[in-house]
C-alpha cells in the first residue's frame, strides 16, 4: 500500500528499514538503555572524575559561579551498574556494592565521582571544607545584637516593628 | 512541593524517605552565590521536600545532613545513624544556639 508522500515522510519513499527500526530497538532491552545512554551522552556529556580532581573541579565551579550563575551538588546511592547486570549478580548469589554518586553541575559542564563505605569519611570532610569557604553569600545573623536592638528600642519607647518580640 | 519551614522537620522527613526507597530517593543542594541563596530538595520521584534559606546557621546544619546522607548513601539505609559525629549530641541534648556543649 502507497502512502501519498507528505512533507513528513522521507524523500524517496518509505523504505522497509524505516518501518524496521523501532522493532530492532524493542528487540533487546539492553540495546534500548545502551541507545538511550548514547542519546543523554551526546546532550549532557558527564565526566565520571576520581575524588581529589573532582574536589578540585568542584571548588573551580563555585569559584566560577560567583557573579551569577548556580551550582547544584546531587547525591544518590547507586550501584553504578545497569539493570541488567544487577539481575546477573543477584541471580549469581553475590551481594551488589552499593556506592554514593556524588554529581555536580554548573549549568554548563558536569561533573560527578562516586564514593564507597571506606573513603566517604575523607570525601565528607573535604567536601565540607569547600562548602564552608564558598557559601559566604549567605547571611550571619546574630541573636545578641538583635537582643540589644530590641532592649534598646523599648527602654527609648520607640518601636517602629508592629510586633512585640518574645525574648 | 511545599518548602518545608523547619529545618528538624525536614531532616526527619527526608530520612524517612530515603529509608523507604534508598534506590530512588536523591538529594539535591542548589547554591547561588549571587543571590546567596541555598535550596536543598530531597526526592524520591513520587514525593519531593524542599527547604530554602539564605542564613549562614543553616548552612551549617545542612553540613550535619549532608554527613547523614553521606554515611546513609554510602553504607546503606539500615546503618546507626547515632554513629555520625554530632547526630547523637543534637538528638540527646536540647539544641541551644550560641552556646557550646561543654560549659
């Protein structure tokens, strides 16, 4: 049966390999997820880093982002391994090594490592460092000057807040 | 998705969630420097906790969540969370801000 060619059909005509295409796809699960793992690589190309330089990449990434800009650090536990493979180990007997994944993005490039139950103690207290010297944007608020503010305010007898505050 | 208003809230929340469902469950810290603004969401695909602030202090709990979620992720859901430095200390005594917990 011909179909009238349209704008959305391909020039020359429907081939059989056209219409093949989608089955060859649903053929094997594992070459479904390996075609989709091609197609996010070619959008989003992520590099998989070891601990030190992705530490240092990351405090590049802050450092870049100052003027404006975010960073966004995501972890989640994986086991790094597909489906298919977990149902091979599991099916085997053996215990499957969960790790953390530990991903960062600025908007522009991505970056992420993975960290096992041995070094997640180290990782942990750099990556804390990093943090605290690049969040300084963030405001200090300090209860005892407000305190004083406050008292001062009320021995004046001028409020200007609506509010009374409970100390 | 609600932001959460207390912080101990969503720190109970967010476990309980990743206890349910350790392989979906993510957390995700957004910092912008420019507007020195810090949003954390815990998610699980299906139900999703946000927390956002621009105070330093909470900067400094999210420290403490992230080495929960560190030693959660990385040795697994059933680990003793009593064993991560200074989770025992905020649970057994009363959290005073300013003050030190020797006096």
């Amino acid at each position: 049966m011909h179909r009238p060619p349209n704008k959305f059909s391909p020039p020359g005509g429907f081939r059989r390999a056209d219409h093949q295409i989608p089955y060859l796809l649903c053929d094997s699960r594992e070459k479904k997820s390996l075609q989709c793992l091609r197609i996010c690589k070619e959008y989003s190309s992520e590099v998989l880093l070891q601990l030190d330089p992705f530490l240092n990449e990351l405090t590049s990434m802050f450092e870049k982002s100052k003027e404006k800009g975010s960073v966004w650090v995501t972890l989640k536990r994986s086991s790094l391994k597909s489906k298919l493979q977990k149902r091979k180990l599991s099916s085997a007997g053996e215990s499957i090594e969960y790790r953390c994944l530990i991903r960062a993005t600025d908007a522009k490039k991505t970056i992420s490592t993975s960290v096992g139950a041995k070094d997640h103690q180290r990782f942990q207290a750099s990556y804390a460092t990093i943090l605290k010297a690049h969040m300084t944007a963030l405001k200090k608020r300090e209860r005892k000057d407000r305190k004083k503010s406050t008292e001062a305010e009320k021995k004046q007898g001028t409020s200007t807040t609506t509010k009374p505050k409970k100390l | 998705m609600v932001y959460i208003v207390s912080w101990d809230e969503f720190v109970d929340r967010s476990v309980q969630l990743f206890k349910a469902d350790p392989e979906s469950t993510r957390y995700v810290v957004k910092y912008r420097h420019c507007d020195g603004k810090l949003v954390l969401k815990v998610t699980d695909n299906k139900e999703c906790l946000k927390f956002k602030t621009d105070q330093a202090q909470e900067a400094r709990k999210m420290e403490k969540l992230n080495n929960i979620f560190f030693t959660l992720m990385a040795r697994g859901p059933d680990v003793d969370l009593s064993e991560v430095n200074g989770k025992e200390q905020m649970e057994t005594q009363s959290v005073k801000k300013g003050s030190g917990r020797k006096q």
